[in-house]
C-alpha cells in the first residue's frame, strides 16, 4: 500500500506526517527549526519525511509546503519570509538529501488551500480563496483541490499587494521585508493587529489580549479591531472582484477571533464592486495541520 507523506516546512516548526488515502493520519512527527540554517532545514525535512514513512511501515509519495514559492523555471525559491531559503535551488537540494526521490512541492498557503478543499471547511466547494492570518499573510488558491500557481508560482500572493482603499494616514504604510511598502500583511497579520494597537497606545501586546479587552469594552481595542476587519476586508473584496472564489477559508492565529466570522462578510460587501456578497467566509477546519495535510494530499491524483 502507498501512504501519502507530507512536511510543512515552517519558519518556527518542521512537521511531518504519514497518511492513508482516505486521509487517516498514521505518524505525526514536529521539530523545531533550526531557523537561519538553510543546510539543517533541509536534512531536517527529508530526515522527516523518511522517519514519517519508515514509522508507516508503507512506501510513501512525498509532498513538501515551503514558506515561500520557488521560481518556475529555475527552481530558485522566491517570496520568503523565511529569508535563508532565498536564492536557493530548494526542490534540487531536498531530492538529493531524499536520495534522489521525487517531491511536490508548493507554497504553504496552497497546501492550506488544498488540505481545506479536499476535506476541510472547503469541501464541496470548487474555487477555495485560504489565507493565513498568521505572523504574515499567505493565500492560495485551489481549484478541483489541486493548487493553482499560475506560469510564475505567484497565485495568492496577495499578502504583498498594497492596501487597498488607504486613507492619507496608511500611505506609504510600514516597510515589509519585500522590499515594498504598505502591503496587506504589514495590516492584516497577527504583527499587523499588534502593531497597529502598539501605534495607538504605546503598548506591545498579543492578539489575544487585544481581544480580551475588546470585549471587555475597551474603546481603543474596540477600534483597532473595527479599522483590522476593515483593512482585511477591502484586502477580500479585490480577491472577490477578481476572482470570486466560491468560498474563503481563514486560518493561522488571527482565524480563532470568533467576531471575525459575523463581521467580515458585510465590511467585504461594503467594498466589492457589487452589492451581492453570498460567499461563505469560515474558519480553517483542520487549523495548524492543514500545512501538513495539503502537503500530503499535493500526491491525491496518484493514488
Ligand atoms: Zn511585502
């Protein structure tokens, strides 16, 4: 029997997992990661993969999510925040640390997509819009489930298009490690929400503390989650105008926020050229394992 074998390569944490075809997971393996050496993180992926797959006891296909795309034509990874993995021949170097084995491989956030599409909270559904609402914003786009990457690996990479709809006080907006200025996630991240609370009040606080205050009624975190879920919002309603996905699945940190759910759809209605928004806007099912899932499941056709 064949399993399916995937690793999310992150920038704090290495997972991989072993699955069946209908989706059980056998093997679950995590490490950290040895985060700036470029050399580790690739031993540590293929090692992964081959304990995922030796614990399995089964032959397995291997599917790998990187933070990040590589180039189309070169295989040079492009667009990481996890910037040691810039520059570098990523698919080359894991399948020579495999021995040679073959690996699909894909942005995370279309693993994420994928992973909901197949059977998640996207199931059902042909046209899945997933963002990560994390440290950064990733976004992928599946279609049929499969990932869709366009001729230069760049589908989804709306985390680094500019804020739409600024007002005087949003431009040029903050620097990002992109190089440009005022992109989606520099607002729209779990450091974007925490930023913006910092500008405000003087005070460095996580997410969740901000929400605790909010509904404690708090008039400051009050507005600064209004004006996030408003910059979230028109960052959506482009995707929306383009794209018009069947449905938008959120994940990483920020996705937990509950009033997210019951607030985004009419603020992303507010801004969309037409008045009729239908499209659902859930929460990732499968959270922090979609990574790995999507990876796994990028060998679904084979099997
Ligand atoms: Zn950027």
């Amino acid at each position: 029997m064949t399993v399916l074998i995937g690793v999310d390569w992150g920038g704090t944490k290495i997972e991989a997992l072993a699955m069946r075809p209908d989706g059980t997971e056998l093997v679950r393996i995590r490490k950290d990661t040895p985060a700036g050496d470029y050399e580790a993180c690739v031993r540590m992926v293929a090692d992964l993969a081959l304990e995922a797959e030796a614990r399995s006891g089964e032959t397995g296909l291997i599917g790998i999510g990187i933070p990040g795309s590589v180039d189309p034509r070169t295989g040079i990874a492009k667009g990481c925040n996890s910037t040691w993995l810039l520059g570098r021949h990523v698919e080359q170097d894991v399948v020579a640390a495999l021995g040679g084995r073959e690996v699909r491989l894909e942005n995370d956030a279309d693993c994420l997509a994928s992973s909901e599409a197949i059977d998640g909270a996207g199931a059902g559904h042909r046209v899945v819009f997933a963002v990560i609402l994390g440290t950064g914003n990733g976004a992928g786009i599946a279609i049929d489930g499969r990932p869709h990457s366009g001729p230069n690996n760049s589908a989804g990479e709306w985390g680094h298009s500019p804020l739409p709809y600024p007002d005087l006080t949003e431009i040029p907006g903050t620097p990002c490690y992109c190089g440009k200025h005022g992109c989606q996630e520099t607002w729209t991240s779990g450091t974007g929400f925490q930023n913006d609370y910092a500008r405000h009040t003087g005070r460095r606080i996580k997410s969740p503390e901000i929400m605790a205050l909010n509904r404690n009624g708090d008039r400051l975190a009050k507005l600064v989650f209004e004006r996030y879920v408003d910059r979230l919002a028109r960052g959506l309603s482009v995707v929306a105008n383009t794209l018009d996905p069947d449905i938008f699945v959120l994940g990483g940190g920020m996705s937990n926020i509950d009033e997210l759910y019951v607030d985004l759809p009419e603020r992303i209605a507010h801004y969309t050229f037409s008045p009729v928004f239908y499209t659902p806007v859930v929460k990732a099912k499968h959270g922090d394992s979609s990574g790995v899932r999507g990876a796994a499941w990028l060998w679904k056709d084979r099997i």
